[in-house]
C-alpha cells in the first residue's frame, strides 16, 4: 500500500492545532529559553536533518508535540537565514504508516540530503517489531511525501538486535551515497533483560546504495569491546581537515555523553581505524550532536541540551515536563580538528548579532578576600569573556558565581592546583543537583580565557581555546542572577573582562 497522503495531513494538522492551542501559555514561563532553540509545545531532543536547502538553513528535532515528557515521536521543523533566528514550521513528519510507528514510538532521528533539487530525509521508523530506515522528499522544503518504497532498508545485518538499528545519517562521496546506523548485537537490556544470550556491544552499520533507495551492507565502522559503549546512537561521519570523524552518543559509558574518534577511513574495507578519542562537550547536557556542512564550507554541529533517564546523575524527572515542555538546543558550534587529533568548536559568528549593553572591565587583581563584582546585562541572558594571566596567578582556584541569590548560585571554578574545571549546581534549584569535573588543559599554561554563555536555564561554557566544553541545564528563580569571581588560596590577575547582553530570538 502507498503512502496515505491524505492521513499524514490529518496527523500534522492535528499537532498544529494543538500547539496553536497551548503555544501562548508555556511561552510565558521564565524558564522558557530568550535565543537557544526551543518547540513552542511539547517535548523535543534530538536535532537532525540539519542542511541550508535553496539558501536556507532547515533544523528538524525529534518532537513529542502533545506533552513535555517522551511519546511517539513526530519531525518538527523550523527554518532560518542567519542559523541563530528560526521560524517556527509545521511538523515535517507524523508518524502515519505502520512501518514508521504510529501505534508505536513514531519516527525516530535521521538525516537531510538534496538531491535533483529534491530536499530528501532519511529517518528511523519504529514499527512494532523493529526498526526500519525510510526516506521521504520535498520539492518545497515544506511538504514532504513519504516514498513508495518505505521501508528502504528492513532488516539489519545478522546477528543485529532488530530493536536497535536506527539514526540513519546519509552523504555523498564521488558517485555512491553512503549510510551509517547505530545498531547493537544481540539482545537489548531494554528489550529482553533476561535473556542470558544477549551480547550488548555496539556497532555503527555502513551501508551503500546508487540510487538512495536501494542499500547494501558494507561493514561495520567501528565494532565495540564495551569500550566504545552498548549501543552507538546517532552516528555522524565526515572528513575534516585531512582526516575522518566519527560523532555518536554512547550508552553504557556512564557520564561520556558524546564521544568523537578521529583517524583514517578505509574505502575499500568500509572500515575506520582510529587513534583518538574524546568527547564533544562535557557536561550533564548535551547529547545527539549532528553535523553538516553549509554553503561557505563552514563544519557545523548543534545537539539536543537534556538528559534521559538512564543517564547515572539524572533521576527520572524533568524540571519542566510538568509544565507541557522540555529540551532545547545548543547555538550551533563550528567546528575544527586539531594537530593532536583533539576535536575543538566554539559558537558560529552569527551569535555575535545578539549583543547589547557591552561592558568593558580594565584588568586588575583580584585578592582572595575581596569577590570581583560584575554584570552582564540582565545576569540571565548573556556572554561572559574573560582572560586570567596564570603567570601572575598565586590562587589555587578562579572561581565565578552566576545565577546568584541569597538561595541560589551556580558555580564554575578552575582548580589550577588540580588542573580541573568543575561545573557545580548543588545549589542551583536542580532536581539533579550535583558537580560535573574534566580536565582543564589551561592550567598548565601561561593564560586562561573562558567564554561562557548564559541563558533562562542553560549555560555553555568555552575553554582551552575550544577543546573542553560544558553545556548544563540549570533551574534557577528568575530573580538569581547576581555575577562575581573571587579565589582560594591566593590572588588571580585578571587580564580583560568583556560582558554582553544578548538579545532574545523569540518570535512574539
């Protein structure tokens, strides 16, 4: 049977006037984000089919349209100019088919191409007995036809948990057109967590086709020992500057979220072969990143800003999925490979259009005992550059207090002495109020300089030029938003501090 056109329409129409019923009241919560990327209603994670067709950028998401926690999945979709103000689309994809889960978990995440001046998705759907990978198309960019010869790719290679074969990310190298797939062996803990014949290790399928439609299994990219993780989600794979990337969101490696490898891709094999491993971003935050390329050959990246309920620090609930919305998205990242194979990014130009109420703080010292006092424009919604001279530094630990109050503060200190940047919310007002380490490669260097970005309820911060990140929800009062930087054990020369109001990006 083809695809029901007529029943898909009903499907996103419903979802449109659910969300023209309830868009007024949610965006009236302080918590709703001013310039990160949010549905007007309902749940959202992972963000995908990312690509600038006919001159503009178009960002799809994973979309659970009728409450704030996790359901059957929908596309939503929204357009911009500039990646940073986005306009707001019906859904691009309901689910409506069997094979794509509309008594089921609906349509998962996957990817965007052009093709013949077609826009094309590839996306997971999830039938009742497995998962499938199916395409649909548009000419317009805004009206998509799911194809006849959905599913275009049924079964996963042997030996391939049915139930764990999904995130189809599609490109184009010479001739062929190339798919990866996450997928794990045997039998999912999800699934059947008895089954004592389950292997749990996960896998990213490398598939091929000449015509999009027709698809052969090549290899496995990579193959995991559990050092990898038990399943390998929305895995992205691409060259950049003269060597290959694998991105994928990881289960089973505990408070790794995103891994990147770099290394050497083996055409003929169909295999990678690695030699580093990092990871994209390190805080509680951040998962599902993908990647794209735009029309200035710029490699971009944007990922969901939310934790799941399996993650070890998260506890089942979400500060806002009460309220009939949860999840946003990161500013989009751009990204490039270092001499040591260390993947670095910091936020795309375009942000910059966002400042106001600059404000410009001379160096100076500041002494233990004596806070350093400062603001950027509401103390909520903002940009925070600053630079530390650590060959005049004695303190053990350069410490910023944002979002504060009497009740509340978020901290972010640099222990030089330990060479650790700890991001700390115990007091931030989170349900899942703990404190996220990494490494700080700036400790042992002549200078520090951290850019950090502040939103209703999420922080990005930028440090070692880019190669250590850390995005966190926070849920603070509105009211907390005090900013200072003291320290521990010393003093700290404070070379330049730049503040910024940014301007939000909501449609009214």
């Amino acid at each position: 049977m083809g695809f029901n056109a007529k029943w898909h329409q009903e499907k996103i129409q419903r979802v449109e006037e659910y969300v023209a019923q309830h868009k007024a009241e949610i965006a009236q919560h302080p918590w709703r984000e001013n310039y990160h990327f949010q549905t007007p209603v309902g749940w959202m994670n992972d963000p995908h089919g990312l690509i600038q067709f006919q001159g503009k950028f178009h960002l799809f998401y994973q979309h659970h349209p009728f409450s704030g926690k996790w359901g059957t999945m929908h596309w939503g979709h929204a357009i911009s100019k500039d990646l940073i103000h986005w306009e707001h689309q019906p859904e691009a994809l309901a689910p409506s088919e069997d094979y794509d889960g509309w008594e089921g978990g609906g349509i998962f995440t996957g990817s965007a191409i052009e093709h013949q001046n077609e826009l094309i998705l590839y996306y997971t759907g999830c039938a009742k007995d497995r998962q499938v990978q199916c395409m649909a198309s548009s000419t317009d960019g805004l009206n998509f036809i799911k194809s006849d010869h959905n599913p275009v790719l049924s079964d996963p290679p042997a030996g391939i948990n049915p139930h764990d074969f999904r995130d189809p990310k599609v490109w184009k190298q010479g001739d062929i057109w190339y798919m990866v797939t996450g997928v794990t062996d045997g039998v999912s803990d999800l699934i059947e967590p008895s089954n004592s014949q389950k292997n749990g290790l996960g896998k990213v399928c490398l598939h091929r086709s000449k015509n999009l439609k027709n698809w052969e299994f090549v290899n496995y990219l990579v193959e995991s020992s559990g050092e990898l993780g038990t399943m390998l989600e929305c895995p992205n794979f691409f060259p950049l500057d003269g060597k290959w990337v694998l991105m994928y969101s990881p289960m089973g490696l505990q408070e790794r979220q995103v891994v990147y490898l770099t290394g050497d891709f083996d055409e003929q094999t169909g295999k990678f072969h690695w030699q580093t491993m990092g990871s994209v971003d390190l805080g509680f935050d951040y998962y599902a990143p993908q990647h794209f390329r735009d029309d200035q050959g710029r490699n971009l990246i944007m990922a969901w800003v939310g934790s799941w309920p399996f993650m070890p620090w998260c506890r089942g609930e979400y500060d806002t999925s009460e309220l009939g919305w949860y999840g946003s998205l990161t500013l989009p990242r751009q990204i490039r490979l270092c001499p040591d194979g260390k993947l670095a990014s910091e936020p795309v130009q375009e942000v910059e259009q966002l400042r106001e109420q600059e404000q410009y703080y001379a160096p100076c010292v500041i002494e233990e005992a004596t806070p350093f006092s400062f603001t950027a424009g509401d103390g909520v919604h903002c940009e925070i550059i600053a630079s530390f001279d650590l060959s005049e530094t004695s303190a053990q630990q350069i410490v910023f207090r944002l979002r504060g109050s009497a009740e509340q503060e978020t901290k972010l200190e640099f222990d030089l002495a330990k060479g650790e940047m700890i991001f700390d919310r115990t007091r931030s007002g989170n349900i899942s109020a703990l404190q996220r380490k990494c490494p700080l490669e700036s400790a042992s260097q002549p200078q520090l300089t951290v850019r950090i970005f502040m939103d209703s309820i999420s922080i990005e911060v930028f440090t070692d030029n880019g190669r250590t990140t850390m995005t966190n929800n926070i849920f603070s009062n509105p009211e907390s938003n005090e900013l200072s930087i003291s320290t521990v054990g010393g003093r700290t020369r404070l070379l330049g501090l730049r503040t910024f109001g940014l301007k939000s990006t909501v449609i009214a």
